[in-house]
C-alpha cells in the first residue's frame, strides 16, 4: 500500500467544503506521518477524471462530506475508472444521504426509528405545512433537509409561531424535508468500523451546552460535551449498539460509518441517520470514540486506508 498513491479528496463545492477541508487536511498529515505517498485534491466535479489520471491517483481517500462525496457519485465515478476508495459503496451512500430513503429502509426492517413525515417542494409551496405539522407533531418536533450533513438545515422547533421558519430553512438545502417527531432522552452516536465483520466503538453521549446539536454546538470547540463511553448500563450499551450495527449492515455500508441514535428516557433507541463519511476534525466523534480504547488518530486513519483491501 505505501508503494501506491493515495488522494485525499477534500473540499468540493456542497454546504460542508469547510468541514471538508478540515476533515481532509487532518487524514492527509496523519497518513504522511505513517508514511504513504498521500496528496491532498480539492474537488472540482467537472475535472475530476482529468485531476485523478493527471497525478496517476492508485486509491482515493474520500473526505468529501455532502454533495458528490457522500451522495455515492464519487463512488460511481471511481467504480467506472477501477480506482479503489475508501467507505461504503455507491448505493450504501445514496441510501445514507437520503434520509427518507434510510426511514423507509429502517421502517420495512423494523428497526426503531423516530416517526416522521416526508414533504417536497412542492408541498411546501402549495400546503400549510405548519398547521398540519403542528397538529400531527405538536412541539417540540425536528425539521431537517432530508439529504444533508453537519446538521444543516436541523431545527429543533419549540413554539408552534416558529414551524413556518424551520421548514423554509430546512427547504434551503433539499428538495425534500423531513419532520421528524422530537425523542426527548439522551443523544448518542455509535462509530462503527469494518466491512464483513463490523464492530461497533464506545459509545459517546453528546451533552451541548445549549441544549442543542446544532452547526454550532458542532463545531465549536468546547460548546458540548462528549462523554465516552456513554453513562449507559452495560445491558443498554449492548443494545444501542446492536441497533446501530443492524442499521450498518442493513444498507450494505462498509470501511467506516456513524450511527446516530436518541435514546429515551424508557431506554428505548430510535436509529436516527447514517453517516458515510463522519468528520474526522480535531472536534470529531469518530476520533474520540476510537481514542478512548487506545487507537491514535493516524492509526485510525491507516485502519480506514488499509480496509480498502479487504
């Protein structure tokens, strides 16, 4: 593997290029610190072919979040030149980005997931969403871009005055919304590593300060709190991960994911999304669930490169 080079395919043009960016430039100096003849590309769509045969890329390390990275149309474009990348494969990716499509996935394998409405565009142009919201939610209720990341175009709407907002906002990043109802409990993610035989980490419970996981709390450094392993007995750790490797494995995901789930206050876990390509920022939960067993960033990193292989 080290005799080959490796792109580490960062930035691009969607909603996350700076979160990108970050997640990209952090793997790049961790597999130099390892050794691999990695080199850092900005994603250009309508270059991209042209930008891989040029500098004679041998493996792609993709750390595009959102649109072309995570949506499975880098992984097609990969496939067609026979070119091996990490993550999971282009219809796992397709069906994660979409989170109507993984609510439906879920529903039909009876894995517990929060009850949610889909809209279009058009429905929101044309309906009074937020009267009808309102009476099949009430409030508090999730709003949420049905395919985008780093919680963009997330609202977590507490007064009814305030529905009509979200779903222009949440409109903003996606053709379609969804509402989704709001699991009042703790919030956890489970990062899940493998492909045939995955295995899921320790879990983290993330606690922001405002009471919120949004963009900010995110992405500022010191505005949540990550416990791990999660304040959990060990019989509900034990099912929280078992939900997030069923949903895993259900869409068929490979290399490296994060499960997000809310559990609430009975225990019950409700799967709420997949990520493909989770962050791997200096604020990231990847990381810091594989450091908390003794797995070092760049170990990590090479771990994710070499399961290209498998």
């Amino acid at each position: 593997m080290k005799n080959k080079k490796i792109a580490v395919v960062m930035g691009g043009p969607s909603a996350e290029r700076e979160v990108s960016l970050n997640t990209g430039k952090a793997i790049l100096a961790a597999l130099q610190e390892k050794g691999y003849n990695a080199v850092g590309m900005d994603l250009n769509p309508r270059s991209f072919v042209e930008q891989l045969q040029k500098q004679q890329i041998d493996i792609v390390f993709n750390a595009i979040h959102g649109l072309y990275g995570e949506d499975g149309l880098m992984q097609g474009t990969l496939e067609m030149l026979n070119i091996p990348y990490t993550g999971s494969g282009v219809l796992a990716s397709a069906m994660a980005m979409d989170k109507g499509v993984t609510k439906r996935q879920f529903i039909a394998a009876g894995i517990s997931t929060p009850r949610s409405r889909l809209y279009s565009k058009l429905d929101v142009e044309q309906k009074k969403l937020a009267d009808e919201i309102l009476a099949e939610f009430g409030v508090p209720v999730v709003v949420k871009a049905a395919a985008q990341g780093s919680s963009i175009g997330v609202v977590i709407v507490e007064k009814a005055a305030d529905i009509e907002f979200a779903v222009s906002e949440a409109s903003k990043y996606s053709s379609h919304i969804i509402v989704e109802e709001f699991i009042k409990g703790k919030e956890l993610t489970v990062s899940i590593l493998g492909t045939d035989r995955p295995k899921a980490l320790p879990i983290i419970e993330i606690v922001p300060q405002s009471g919120k996981y949004d963009y900010k709390s995110k992405y500022t450094k010191g505005a949540t709190e990550y416990i791990v392993p999660a304040r959990l007995e060990d019989d509900v750790t034990e099912k929280v991960q078992q939900i997030a490797l069923e949903a895993y494995k259900l869409l068929g995901c490979r290399g490296i994911g994060r499960v997000d789930v809310m559990l609430d206050q009975k225990n019950q876990p409700y799967v709420l999304e997949i990520n493909t390509i989770p962050g791997m920022t200096a604020t990231s939960l990847v990381p810091k669930a594989a450091a908390s067993i003794g797995i070092s960033f760049a170990d990590l990193c090479e771990r994710i490169l070499l399961m290209v292989e498998e």
